[in-house]
C-alpha cells in the first residue's frame, strides 16, 4: 500500500512538473477507443496525460487559479476498457470501487448517487477531494469518468460550480 501511495505521489508530483514545464495542451474535441468515444471538453481544460491500449486514459487538469491549485490537482479522467458482455463490465465497476475503498480516509456521501455512480470524499497528501465517478457499458466498452477536485478551494464557489459543471457536461456526452 505504501508503494501505491509514494506511486500516486510521484504521478501527481511529475504531472505538476509538465505543467510548470509548460508541456501541456489545452483540450478541446477528443476521440479515444480508435473513434468509438468522442467528446469535447472546456478549453480551460488542459491535456495532461494519455495512455493508449486496453485500457485507455486521458487525463485533464482543470486548472484552480487560486493558492491551492499550487498544491492539489484538479482533474477529471476517463478511462475506457473493452468488455464482452455485462459481467465484465461489473467486474470493470467492482475494481474501480475497491481502488476508491482503499482510499485514505475513504467516506461515501450521504446523497444517493444515480446508477452505476459512486459519489465521496478521501485525502490525497493531506488534502480532502471530492470525487465522482460515472460508468457506462457503450459500444463495447466499458467507460469511467472520473472527476476528482479540491472540496475545498480558495478559488471560490464559482470555480467548484464550474468544474461540476465541466464534469456534467462530459457526463452528458459519455452517455
């Protein structure tokens, strides 16, 4: 578990490091699993990552203009994996659920989450994130969107209000 987390440490550490280094690339029409999913994304969304293959990931950092976007990364992810058929698909939910259990100071929001859906709180180097995550089964695919942001910000309300909003609209388009 401690090698897990010195992991994450050191992706957080080296995703902040690209973007300082300005390596980054805004965001805008997006195609992943050779065209099966396509979406667009704010262009204040900057590119941050991408893996290719089985499972796919592109990473976004949503940028926090205030004090604490120094120190914790807003991002939102989506992940797709090819499944045959609905178990795998459940199987799919089911290790993402347990990655998130595993979480330090993992806490489930007490809002009911729409199906499919997982809706909590847990640390990342000391600070509290908000997390939300949807899943799909589409065109063979299993989709994840992941959207993971400060639950507190010095950016303000505006700022969360537009990531949510952000992240809602991706939602949208996943469906």
């Amino acid at each position: 578990m401690s090698f897990l987390r010195h992991t994450r440490t050191f992706a957080l550490g080296l995703l902040g490091g690209l973007l300082l280094a300005g390596t980054s690339v805004h965001a805008a029409e997006v195609s992943m699993a050779d065209g099966r999913i396509t979406f667009n994304t704010p262009d204040s969304w900057l590119a941050i990552m991408q893996t290719q293959g089985d499972p796919e990931s592109q990473v976004f950092q949503v940028p926090d203009p205030s004090p604490t976007g120094k120190s914790s990364l807003a991002r939102v992810t989506v992940t797709t994996k090819q499944v045959p058929d609905i178990n795998s698909f459940q199987q799919f939910i089911a290790e993402a659920t347990a990655k998130a259990l595993g979480l330090p100071g993992y806490k489930a929001v007490p809002e009911a989450p729409t199906p499919n859906s997982n809706i909590y709180t847990a640390r990342e180097n000391g600070t509290q994130f908000s997390y939300t995550e949807h899943y799909w089964m589409k065109n063979g695919l299993a989709i994840q969107l992941r959207c993971v942001r400060p639950s507190e910000t010095k950016a303000g309300a505006a700022w969360k209000t537009a990531f949510d909003k952000g992240c809602a609209s991706l939602a949208a388009q996943l469906k």
